[in-house]
C-alpha cells in the first residue's frame, strides 16, 4: 500500500496555519465539561454536499456539531492518560460505555465487534536504545465515524491528519459507507504499521553498535552479555507486538464484521497489511538468529579465554614440577646421609627397619584412602 507523502516527515508536528485561538470551536472554552487533561483533536469530515469540513477542540463536545452533518468523519484524540479518559471520550462520542475497558484488556492487541461498532487496540512501537515499550493505539468505528486515541508519548497518524481531507475527497461519491470506512480503516493502519515498522531500524543500529564493541577486547565481556541479552528482549516484545497486530488484521479480514466490507477489491488491502506484518516478523525473527549465533561466540570468546589460561597454568605447574624434582632429589640424599652420620651398626639397623616400616605404612594408608574414595578406572584404556 502506497504511503502518502514522504516517511521523513512523519515525526514533523502538524503545521497550524491560524493561531490556536483562531482555529478552536467556541465551545472549547466551557472547561467543566471538557477533558482537562486532553491535549486536543482534530477532526475532518465530508458533509451532506461533498465539502471537506475541519475542526479542533479539547474535547468531544467541540465535534459534535461538526460530527452532526457528516457523511463520513475522522477524529483523532491526542490524551495523556488513555486508561481514565479513553472511555470518557468513547461514551460522549456515542460508543458504548464498555468498549474501551474490554479493549485494553487485551494483550498488546484485541479487537471487539458489538455488530454496530468495532472496537481496535494495536500497539505504538516506541524504543529507546535497548528499552522498548508498546502503546495502546485505539481505532473505533461506528457507521459513518472512525475515532482513533493514543496518548502523547507517541507520534502516530501525523501524515493521514495532514492528508485525510484530500483523501476523503478523492473517494467516490457513490461508494458505499462501509468500503470507504474500510478503505480508511486499512490507510490508518498502515501508518501506525508503517511507523512501528521503523523501530527495527533502530534496533538494528544498535545491533550494528553492539558488533563493534564485541571487537573490542579491552571491553567487558559481562557488559557485552547484558546488552546482548537486553536486545534479545526488545526484538521477543517486537515479535509480540506484531503477531498480535497479525492476529487482529486476520480477524479483520476473515471475522465478517458487520461495519467492513465485504469487496474483495477492497479487503485485499487489508491482506497487503498482513503481508507487510509477516515480512516484518521475518525480518525479526532473523535478526533474532543472528543475536543467538552473537551469544554462541560470545560463550566461544569465553571458553577460549579460559583455555588460554588454564594451558597457562599447566604451563607454570609443569615447570614448578620439574624445579621441585631437581631439588628434592639432593635434598633427600643430603638428609639420609646426615642421619647415618655418627651411627654405629646396631643403631643403623633399627633406624632403617623403623624407616621401612614407616614409609611402607604411610604408602597403605595412602593407597586405602584413594581407594576408598575416589573411582580409580579398572582398566588403563
């Protein structure tokens, strides 16, 4: 599916030709009825004649008398908690009061078909260095309205807010309501797909970051491991995200709701999103192989590095063996001789019985206690 407008520009804020002064309805100054921690919608809608009508508002009372006359309209909710005001919104907008709570209990993603409305939680892919976190991006339908509520930490849909009224006007006038909000459900998507799709990237990058500092041996391979480890994690909760936006995109298309079309010309959009998801897992789950086969030689680094130090070891020992022969040979003839000096016969002889009645038990204490407890092999092959 065709991106409108260039990918660039999809972090730029909206531009505001007016003042907000000038481009607010009269009714965003009530306050008291107003959600005062929202940070403003937009909407745009065809009227009864075909004209693209845009309006702005703090809450979902400035809309409605835009949303009254319209044919098909768009609005989006920028909040700061969408947990608290997302239901608000929801109810005021004329959604049913347990739409939105049924919604975000789902995992990553869930989608709800109450035949006259349809609910859809996908993810907002958000990362930052090695920490990347998902965002509950809230898509509602109903007959001639698609609302969409995320909250401020993330940017999404800022190139379709720019391009909606074009794009509502290039749809045909005789089309029917629930290919155009078909049409308009699979470009909002798309965006939201298109935008998560770029945090691979990101990870990616830090991948490439990660490499280089595995060349680097005066690094610490523990650090090394960590991050190594805190990637592997942040791809795991990629790859959850999008099986989850796979699992909705397939109940989309294949569920029959009620408020989607039944065209195939038209649902086939909603399968080239399914395909985007599945090259994008693709993708990831080989990222995630080459991020295993980085720990392989990471745990390779650390065997040989300790090889490298216990030859070293031998190395010492077999020499500190040899040096002590060298000396315990003249040093044990030295001391034999010095015990027979001044010796007569018969105390000679008792000593050396003594001697050989001594070193012949200490060999059988020796041999018993090895015998004993350690597991000699019986045969020398």
């Amino acid at each position: 599916m065709q991106m409108a407008g260039n990918r660039d520009n999809m972090s730029a804020p909206v531009k505001q030709e007016k003042g907000p002064s000038e481009n607010l309805s009269p009714g965003m100054n009530r306050g008291n009825s107003c959600l005062q921690e929202s940070l403003g919608a937009i909407c745009i809608a065809l009227d009864q004649n075909g004209k693209v009508v845009k309006a702005q508002g703090l809450c979902p009372e400035d809309l409605l008398p835009t949303l009254k006359n319209a044919t098909l309209a768009w609005v989006n909710f920028v909040v700061s908690d969408i947990d608290r005001e997302g239901a608000e919104i929801a109810i005021k907008l004329g959604f049913s009061s347990s739409l939105v709570p049924t919604l975000l209990k789902g995992y990553y993603a869930s989608l709800e078909d109450n035949i006259t409305e349809l609910g859809i939680m996908v993810p907002a892919v958000l990362i930052e260095g090695f920490d990347l976190k998902s965002f509950p991006l809230l898509v509602l339908v109903r007959k001639d309205l698609i609302v969409t509520i995320h909250c401020q930490k993330i940017q999404r849909l800022i190139i379709f807010s720019k391009y909606a009224d074009h794009f509502l006007k290039r749809l045909p006038r005789d089309m029917k309501i629930e290919n155009k909000l078909t049409v308009m459900l699979a470009r909002i998507l798309d965006e939201n797909n298109t935008k998560n799709f770029d945090q691979l990237r990101e990870i990616e990058e830090q991948s490439d970051r990660m490499g280089e500092m595995m060349l680097d041996a005066t690094v610490d391979r523990m650090i090394v491991a960590k991050s190594i480890y805190q990637m592997k994690h942040a791809l795991i909760t990629y790859l959850n995200t999008l099986w989850r936006t796979l699992d909705v995109l397939h109940t989309l298309r294949y569920g029959d709701a009620e408020l989607i079309s039944d065209d195939p010309k038209v649902l086939i959009q909603i399968g080239l999103l399914g395909d985007d998801v599945n090259r994008q897992i693709g993708l990831s789950e080989h990222m995630s192989t080459v991020l295993a086969g980085g720990l392989e030689v990471l745990q390779t680094i650390y065997n040989n590095q300790l090889q490298i130090l216990n030859n070293r070891m031998s190395y010492t020992i077999t020499w500190l063996t040899i040096l002590g022969t060298a000396v315990l040979v003249p040093n044990t003839l030295a001391t034999i001789v010095a015990s027979f000096a001044g010796m007569d016969s018969e105390v000679l002889i008792w000593y050396i019985i003594v001697m050989t009645l001594v070193t012949a038990n200490a060999t059988y204490l020796a041999y018993w206690w090895v015998r004993r407890w350690v597991n000699l092999p019986r045969r020398t092959d």
